[in-house]
C-alpha cells in the first residue's frame, strides 16, 4: 500500500514539479526547507540506508525540484534496488511505474543539461523498460529510437544494443517488417562504427558490435531478397567506403547470398580498395559459387598469402584443400593444404575429415595390389576418429563415414594369411605414408 501511495506521490510530485520551476529557482520557493531535506535524505543515502533516505528523497524532490540532477540519479539507484528485493510482483509493478515517473522528472526538470540532455535521459528510461518491464518493449523500442534520433553517436553501447535487441523480438513477433529491422541495424551499425572509428580501443563497442550483428543475423530480417534490396539502392553512392563495403559483404556472406549481383560488386570493390585476405576470400567465394575453379583458386592462394595471421586463414587452406580434392584431383597437394588448415585451427574437424576422403579417393591411384588398397582404409578411419576427438561438432558426420568404411578393411582371413593380428602396428606407404593399426573385419 505504502509503494502505491508513494507512486501516486510522485506521479502529481513530476507535475508539480514541472509547474513550479517556472517561478522557482534551484532551491525552490522554500530554501530552508530544500536545504533541510537535502542534507538528511543525502545522509542517510550515502550510508546506503535507502529506506530512511527515500521519504527526505520525496520531500526533496517536492520541494526543490530542480536543485541537483543527482537528485533523480540517486531516485533511480534507490527504486532499483527496491525494485530488485521485491518479491511481490504487484508492489513491483508500482516500484517500476515510480522508476520510469523518476526519468520524466529528470526530463522536465533537466532535460536541456548539456552533458545528459532529453535524449540521454530517454535512452536510460527506454533500458529500463527493456529490463523491467519486457512486456511493454514495444513502448521501450520506441522511446530508445527517439533517443537514438536525438543524440545520434552519442548515443551510448547499451543504448543501441538494447534498441536492436528489441527490433528483433518485435520482428519475430510480427510488429515491424524486415526492412524497419534492416534500417535499425544501419542506423545502430553507423553509430557503433563511429565510435570505434573515434576510439579504436573501446572495448565496450567492439562487444556491442559483435552482438548487434548476431541479433540482426539472428532476426530473421537478413534474407537475401531484404539485403540485396538494401544494399543495392546504396552501392553507387557508397561503392568507395571501405568500412561500408566491409559490413556488406560480412553480412551478405552470412546469409548465404555469396551468388548475388551485388555481392560480387561489393566484394570486388573492397578489394580494390583494401586488397585483404577477408577481401580475396569474399571474391573466391563468387568465383566457387560460378564453379570457376582455376580463379576461385587465384583468389583463395591471395587471400592465404596477405593473411597469414587472418581469422580466415584456416578456412581459405580447407577450401584451396577441397578444390584441389575434389574438382583438380590432387590429393597431394590437398592433404598438405588440408594440414595447414590443422595447424591454422588445431581443434578443428573437418579438415581432418577431408584428408581421410582423399586417401580413401587416392587409394587405386597410389597402389595397385588389392591388399595396399585395402589398408588405406584403416588411415582414412583413423583420420575420421581424429575429427570427432577434436572437435565435436563433425562427431554425426565422423560416425558416419567411420561407420561406411569400416566395412573395407581387409577381411580376417586376408589378415590371417599375412601372418598378422588386430592391434599390429602397420604402415601404409607410397606418399600417403602413415603408421596405423590392423583392424580386421570378421566375415
């Protein structure tokens, strides 16, 4: 009851407010009396005895409105911890009503602050929302897109994280279409890139960049027909910024519309610009996507040799690696690429994957007995045990092919005659050249 009439206190204490500092200066129409409720609710708040500061709090805040914005930044570290203990989830809902009246307050009262105008304000209510009051984001969405309209980039991290959190659920709940979410995402992207254009080591934007995109991959809205609509109408104006061209393909390439027109141009462009190993990659991708193997080759060896120390790395060797496997037919130089790939991302499987096809693929080709043939099965197995041991993620796909080959090995009466048993140490020569185990299968 004491938490509703409280909210009820604030609600007409904001109007008042709002009234009275037409006429009243910092310490209102009663000095003494602000001075006197100011000093005890401040003393008791910095105690943290919250519960005995906030009735001072509200005699403050009725009697001086204007006197400290800190008045309303302490109101609001109060109702959120009262909002955090409460159990109740009626008295909550008051708690959370009298937090959003606090930044109205804060409005109507400071709201022309330089230092935290209007919009700053709105971008800390409308997070509020989105954290209390997650029934009502789509009021949060739009009070954290007018702070984003007024303080553009300015507006903080958590501010244009939140804002594209909440486009995404309103998508996925059918209140706004794929392009509103493809224009939030520009608009959030244009003010993080600004910042980290700003300050290259701001930690906190390159975490919200990650995690904006993921939203925004994650939404949807990002289907080919929406991108390549978006980004289309933008090439020929911005076909020459780089950090544009970046974010088109990363994102084109996420959605899986790498044989689009406009990926192509985007893609060429950037390498142009910037010849990188992200940018030869991106190119390759058309090339492969064209099935022109010679020049998706051309740009994968670019990409590897510019990025050494690329992200992308172990990837560009695994796709050189699977074009000379499968499209060139040479198995040498695929599994010395497919091993690069290995020692770029230790812990991944499927370039191991890959090198036991090829044995399996080059076995006629490096033996003619029956036999030799025969034990190019135990390695290529071998391999494919070594994909799921270090990577989980190939373990249904190393099952598989484990499961399918076994079925070769050398029956046991071939093993019996060769003067062997199961366990016996065996090399498999020619250049496939491995040592493994015998492995016999009963008939």
């Amino acid at each position: 009851m004491k938490a509703k009439i409280l909210a009820l206190a604030i609600g007409w204490m904001a109007m008042a407010g709002g009234l009275m500092a037409q006429n009243a200066d910092k310490m209102g129409s009663d000095p003494t009396a602000c001075a006197k409720y100011q000093s005890l609710y401040q003393e008791f708040y910095k105690q943290g005895n919250y519960k005995d500061a906030m009735p001072w709090w509200v005699l403050a805040v009725q009697t001086c409105p204007k006197y400290s914005k800190n008045l309303y930044i302490h109101g609001v570290k109060m109702f959120e911890d009262r909002i955090e203990k409460e159990s109740d989830a009626k008295k909550k809902n008051i708690l959370v009503d009298s937090l959003l009246l606090v930044y109205d307050m804060r409005i109507t009262n400071f709201g022309d602050d330089a230092r935290s105008p209007r919009g700053y304000i709105l971008g800390l209510k409308g997070t509020a929302m989105q954290k209390y009051r997650k029934e009502d984001y789509e009021k949060g969405y739009k009070i954290l897109g007018e702070s984003i309209s007024l303080m553009g980039p300015q507006s903080s991290a958590a501010v244009v994280l939140t804002y594209m959190q909440a486009s995404q659920q309103l998508f996925k709940d059918g209140a706004i279409d794929a392009e509103k979410v493809l224009v939030d995402y520009e608009s959030v992207m244009d003010i993080v890139d600004a910042n980290i254009k700003l300050n290259p080591d701001d930690e906190g934007f390159k975490l919200t960049k990650d995690q904006v995109e993921i939203y925004f991959t994650n939404s949807g809205a990002a289907t080919c027909d929406a991108l390549v609509k978006l980004f289309t109408g933008k090439f020929a104006a911005l076909k020459d910024d780089l950090g544009w061209l970046k974010k088109v393909t990363k994102q084109l390439k996420k959605a899986g519309c790498t044989d689009t027109k406009i990926f192509s141009e985007a893609a060429e462009a950037q390498f142009k610009l910037e010849p990188t190993a992200e940018a030869a990659h991106n190119i390759a991708f058309i090339f492969l996507r064209r099935e022109e193997t010679e020049r998706a080759a051309e740009y994968l060896q670019k990409g590897i040799d510019i990025g050494q120390q690329s992200e992308e790395l172990a990837d560009m060797y695994y796709e050189l690696a699977s074009l000379n496997y499968s499209r060139v037919k040479n198995y040498q130089k695929a599994r010395q690429l497919a091993l690069k790939a290995i020692e770029a991302r230790p812990n991944w499987g499927k370039p191991y994957l890959l090198i036991g096809q090829m044995y399996i693929a080059a076995r006629q080709e490096v033996f003619t007995d029956p036999w030799d043939q025969a034990t190019v099965f135990w390695v290529a197995v071998d391999k494919f045990i070594k994909a799921k041991s270090v990577d989980p993620e190939v373990a249904d796909e190393a099952n598989n092919l484990i499961n399918t080959y076994s079925e070769y090995f050398p029956n046991n009466e071939m093993v019996f005659f060769r003067t062997m048993r199961d366990g016996d140490t065996y090399s498999v020569g020619g250049w496939i050249n491995e040592t493994t185990k015998v492995r016999s299968k009963k008939l």
